[in-house]
C-alpha cells in the first residue's frame, strides 16, 4: 500500500511521445525504480516518488481528482482540458510548474493544397476538423470567427480527403504527415512542448520538500544537456577576445600557468552547445590546449 500523505505520485504517459523521455529525467534526476507487474506503476526505492503510467489525456484529470500531485503532458493537452474545465465552470485544479525540453511541437491550421489561406478570416463559414476543439474555438472566438468544429478523436489528417472537413488543426512536429496527406502548415495557434504540472492545493510538508527537490534537479539536469566544461590556455593579450567567443559562459575561472608570465588557464561552463567550429575560432584566437568536457550535474 503506497503511502498516500508522504510519497509522491507523478501521472506519466503509459507509451507514447512523452514516454521515454518522461521517465529518462526521472531517472536523471536520480530516482532508482522497480516496476509493478501490471507495468502500471514504478516504486521509488531511493525517493518517497512513484510514478503511475496513463494515457496523456488523462494526466490533468489525475491531478485535478487529487489522484497523482505531479504529471508530464503536453502543454495541448494542458491548455484543451483547461479551457474545457472553465468552460464548464470548473476551476482547473493544476498548474503549470516548468517547461521541459522536449516535446515540441505546434498546434497548427493545415490547408489542402491547392486551397489559399490568407489569415484566420479564411477560416469564417469553413468546417475544421481537429482534436483539440476547445483550444480551437477560443483562437475562433478571439478572431471573432464563425467556423464549424468537427470535432475527431484521430486521423484528422485525413478528414479533407474524406469530404468531412474543409480545413484541420492537428499537431505537427516535422511536418512530414501534412505533405504526406497534401496539406500545407498555414497558420500556428499554439507552440507546445512537454510541461509538469502539479496541483494548486497544498501538499504535506513532506511531499512539498519533495517536489521544490525534484524542480531543483530538473532544472539541473535540463542545463546540463546543453552544457560543456571548457578548459583551455589563452595569451593574456588575447583573452578578451577568446572569453567572447566562449558560448553562453558566465564567469569564466582564470588560473595563473605555473612557469608563463605571457600566458594563463581559462575554465568555464558553457551552457550552449560548443561545436567543432567554435574550437577552430578558439585556436585562430590564439588558444591552446583546448578540451571540452561533458557536463554530468549542475545545481545553481
Ligand atoms: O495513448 P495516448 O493518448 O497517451 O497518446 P497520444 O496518441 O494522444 O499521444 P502521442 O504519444 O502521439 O503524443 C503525446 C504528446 O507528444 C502530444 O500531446 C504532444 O504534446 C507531443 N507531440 C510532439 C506530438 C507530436 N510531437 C506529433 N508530431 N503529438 C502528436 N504528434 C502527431 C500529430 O498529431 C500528427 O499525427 O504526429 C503527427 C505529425 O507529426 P510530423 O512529425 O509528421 O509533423
Ligand atoms: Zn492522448
């Protein structure tokens, strides 16, 4: 029996885009797990955390009920059941704690081609078919729009070929299905990306300390993907020059060379990506001695 006052539960998709990733950085952020045998659910050994395995749909749900405290979904699917709870009168009983770095796509208006589409005014009297009716319906309302919402539960991409819609609104990452289904992205009404969150009512003390722990280390772990520890050796002459081609570094450390008078150590955090080129710019600058190191965790 999982102890529902001290241990932590978090809503992840059950297989799906966000799977993977989900799980990854629950990993990374240091939780060590067994699986249930109905695969529903991991336990925590070494953090009061477990992880329940859902359909992305459902993971505002399980928070709003007070099932699970924390979930992963799509800033879509935050957003649809958001604004179908107001709708309704409800108070949306989570909120949105961060953004994470995966996930990204963009909720979109897709055109046959063929057809023209100026603005969100060619739109006005056509039949739309999409998922995501309510996020649909309020870019409409905003426009001041009138359009039918066909409302499907999947293969919306193929509801023009069908003759059950005129234009559709479905997520797109590459963009790949659009052509595949000869459709062209037309106009974009929500960015999304992967997204925690948690509910607004207070947790115990317990659970609390938990989850500012977990925000902490994720936000760690998300800086360092990008992150790099440079280290390299630079003419003092030359070292405003090289500290400004160093990407996205703050304050980088600059050591005494035991035995150079002319030359010194820099180290620095980079926190973008250091590509080949940026090394090549480094050495025509003058440095020497340049190495790159992956960073492994990171705490501000
Ligand atoms: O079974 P369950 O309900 O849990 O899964 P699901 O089928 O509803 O979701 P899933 O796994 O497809 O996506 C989960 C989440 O991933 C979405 O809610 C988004 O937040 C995010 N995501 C990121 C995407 C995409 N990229 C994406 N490309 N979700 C869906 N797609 C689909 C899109 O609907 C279209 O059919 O992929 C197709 C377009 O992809 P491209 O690359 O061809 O443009
Ligand atoms: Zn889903």
């Amino acid at each position: 029996m999982i102890d529902k006052a001290t241990r932590l539960k978090v809503a992840l998709q059950k297989s799906g885009r966000l799977t993977d990733n989900s799980l990854d950085l629950l990993v990374r952020c240091g939780l060590k797990y067994s699986r249930g045998k109905d695969q529903l659910m991991c336990y925590g050994e070494n953090m009061p955390l477990d992880v329940l395995f859902v359909r992305d749909d459902d993971i505002p749900d399980l928070v709003q009920q007070d099932v699970c405290d924390l979930g992963i979904v799509g800033l879509n699917v935050i957003e649809e059941k958001r604004i179908a709870f107001e709708a309704r009168g409800i108070s949306p009983l989570f909120e949105q704690v961060m953004t994470l770095d995966y996930g990204r796509c963009r909720l979109s208006i897709a055109v046959p081609e063929g057809t023209e589409y100026k603005d969100a005014r060619s739109l006005r009297g056509k039949r739309i078919a999409t998922t995501y009716p309510n996020i649909l319906g309020r870019f409409l309302r905003e426009k001041d729009i009138e359009a039918e919402i066909v409302t499907l539960s999947g293969a919306v991409e193929i509801a023009p070929r069908l003759g059950r819609a005129d234009f559709i609104c479905d997520l797109v990452s590459t963009g790949s299905t659009l052509v595949a289904n000869h459709l062209w992205e037309a106009d974009t009404i929500l960015e999304s990306q992967a997204a925690i969150i948690r509910t607004p009512i207070p947790v115990p003390n317990e659970k609390q300390e938990w989850i500012r722990r977990l925000s902490l280390r994720i936000d760690g772990v998300q800086q360092v993907k990008e992150s790099k520890y440079i280290m390299l050796h630079a003419p003092r002459a030359q070292l405003a020059e090289i500290r400004k081609l160093l990407p996205g570094s703050e304050a980088p450390t600059i050591m005494p060379l035991e035995g150079s008078t002319d030359k010194v150590a820099v180290h620095a955090v980079c926190r973008e990506n250091v590509f080949w080129e940026t090394l090549e710019s480094l050495k025509s600058a003058g440095a020497s001695a340049i190495l790159v190191l992956p960073v492994e965790k990171m705490m501000a």
